[in-house]
C-alpha cells in the first residue's frame, strides 16, 4: 500500500510538472502572438513619421545597444511582476522602430509589401517547424546552447567587419548564417520550456521573440537581395 501511495504521489508530481510546462508554453504562445502587434505598430509608425534615419548608421547602432539592452535588462527584473508584460510589450515596439529602416528600404522596390509577407510567411513557417520538431525530440538539447552562443559572438563578429567592408557577398553570407543560427535557437529555447528548463512565461517570450526576429531580418534581407525589383 505505501509503495502504491508513494508511486501515486509521484505521478501527482510528474502530471503536475507536466502540466505547469504545458501552462508556461501556452502561455508564451499567447504573449508571443501578442508582441507582434507592438512590433508592426513600430514599424508602420517608423515608416510614416520618417523616423528611419534616426536608426541608421552608429548613431542608430548606439541607440539600439541603449535601449534594447536597458528594456532586456528591465525586463528580466520585472518578469515575476506585473510589470513584465507592459516592459517586453514596450521592448517588441521599440523593435518595431529599428526594424523601420530594413522596412522603408524594401518598399522602395516595386515588389516591397510581396518581399515583407514572403519574409513573414517565410519567419512563420520556420517557427511552425521548429515548433514540431522540438515536440517529437526527446533528446536532452542544452549542450546546444554553448555551441550557439559561439556561433552568435562570430555573427555579431563578422556583422561588425562587414558594416566597414560593406560587401553585399558578406551580406548574403551573413543572412544565411543568422537564419541558420536563430532557426536552431528556436529549437533550443522551444526545447527548454518543453523540457521545465525555462519556467518563466515571459523570458521565454523573450528569447523567441529575437529568434523570431533576427531569421525575419535575415530573410528579408535575402529577399531583397535577390528579389527585389526596381522601377
């Protein structure tokens, strides 16, 4: 009898943990869907105000390492408060404005708004297969995290040569490896909420937020690249 009890104990825990893992990837879902409507209102209102060139070139680098990295910063202070929500929904705005620059750059081709929703059907399709993939992994993934943490100090690396280098080849290069970098941190992260590694809703917001964020970058940039069509 004790041993069935402490066996039922036990399997209270584990459908209880499950459970909560299954809250906290709801949840991230929900607030992720959430946090783009700030990001396209950024973006517009960067777009319409003109406010592109305020985000361009080191003045613009300087605000975003401010900014962004004060918002992050407030972020995971305020993330077990109420406050969390309201800081990373100012924070995905704040990203819609320094998306504006890559945003009225493409709607200068003829095909710009065609390029923008291929590189967002193109993000979300993305996030769908990660998001299965990492449902059908059992496989422990956290040694993943060291290895992509090399490879982003080398794209933050190799993005800083190129801003002086200025090489279109260095553009394409770095895109495809940014796509291939995020795309895994996808993975990664989904992984982790799956796994309880990641308990916070809101962090987990976070991290696949710049995920997201960085592959639709990168796969803009391709597009326009390759894609774009001039009047």
């Amino acid at each position: 009898m004790t041993d069935r009890i402490t066996t039922l104990n036990l399997d209270q825990g584990y459908i209880s943990s499950g459970a909560e893992r299954n809250k906290v990837l709801r949840n991230t879902y929900m607030l992720l869907a959430l946090s783009l409507m700030p990001t396209v209102l950024g973006a517009w209102l960067g777009v319409e105000l003109g406010l592109a060139a305020l985000f361009r070139g080191w003045l613009g680098m300087l605000l975003f390492i401010g900014v962004a990295f004060g918002l992050i910063y407030g972020i995971e202070k305020t993330k077990n408060s109420a406050a969390g929500v309201p800081m990373l929904l100012a924070f995905t705005f704040f990203m819609g404005l320094m998306l504006s620059p890559m945003i009225q750059s493409t709607l200068g081709f003829k095909n710009g708004p065609q390029l923008i929703m291929t590189a967002f059907a193109g993000t979300a399709g993305v996030f769908m297969g990660m998001a299965a993939l990492s449902s059908v992994i059992k496989r422990d993934l956290s040694g993943m995290g060291k290895f992509l943490f090399v490879g982003l100090i080398m794209l933050v690396i190799g993005g800083l040569i190129n801003v002086f280098v200025g090489s279109t080849t260095g553009m394409i290069v770095l895109s495809m490896v940014s796509i291939g970098i995020f795309s895994a941190y996808m993975l990664y992260d989904l992984k982790r909420i799956i796994d309880g590694g990641e308990t916070n809703y809101i962090s987990a917001t976070l991290a696949l937020y710049l995920d997201i964020i960085n592959v639709f970058q990168s796969l803009l940039a391709l597009l326009g690249i390759f894609g774009g069509e001039r009047d």
